[in-house]
C-alpha cells in the first residue's frame, strides 16, 4: 500500500508556485503575492489587486493571466510602460526569475517548476 507522506503544502499547493514578488530597494523580495487561476491587475489605484504606492505607476499598470500552464504579462496601455526582462511588454509570456520593471518599481516572477508526482513511500 502506498502512503502520501506529509508536509506543510498539500498537492495542490505545491502546483500553484508561481508568485510575483516586490524587490526592495537592494533587490531583496519584501511582498510576495501567490498566483493563482484569477487575473491579478497590478497599480497604484485602490482597486488593483496588487497597490503599488509609486506615482510613476499607472492606476491599473499590468495584470498577469494564466494561460494554461503559463503566466502572460499584459501592460493596460500604461503610460510609462511595463518592462520584462529588459525588454518592452505588451503582452509577454513569463518565465521563472523574469525581472519586471513598471514605473520606479522592480517586481520578480516566480514560477518553480510543479512536480510530476506526489511523494510515495512503501508501507511495511
């Protein structure tokens, strides 16, 4: 009989790693946001899921999607643009350590890679 061993995530959880992630000032991670299935809009109105205190940002910046197993970045026609790993997005496909800039603000894309199978371990 095989046995799933325990831990602190559920199955679940250990497929949903994809987070974005605020980098302070010397690049170290200070906020971290969970993605899930949801579009999540990033900017400095009240209303985005992700408020950016940054008046360089737009109200509504950028939102991140999933598309199947992938994240997309689409900038919300910002007025100073939204930058993904150096380079100008529109509408970008993520990918794991991905450096987005918007406005004054560097965020980092997390996506570790999801496990094929759970943990098993024989029974005696």
């Amino acid at each position: 009989m095989a046995l799933l061993r325990a831990s602190a995530l559920t199955w679940y959880e250990l497929k949903k790693m994809a987070a974005l992630c605020l980098l302070d000032d010397v690049g170290l991670i200070a906020e971290r946001w969970e993605l899930t299935d949801q579009p999540v809009a990033v900017g400095r109105d009240e209303s985005a899921d992700v408020k950016i205190n940054d008046d360089s940002l737009s109200r509504r910046h950028f939102v991140i999607v999933r598309e199947g197993q992938h994240y997309l970045l689409k900038d919300l026609n910002s007025q100073n643009g939204t930058w993904v790993a150096g380079r100008r997005a529109q509408a970008t496909k993520l990918r794991h350590n991905d450096c987005i800039a918007a406005g004054r603000t560097l965020f980092l894309f997390s996506d570790h890679p999801r496990p094929e199978n759970p943990s098993v371990s024989g029974a005696t």
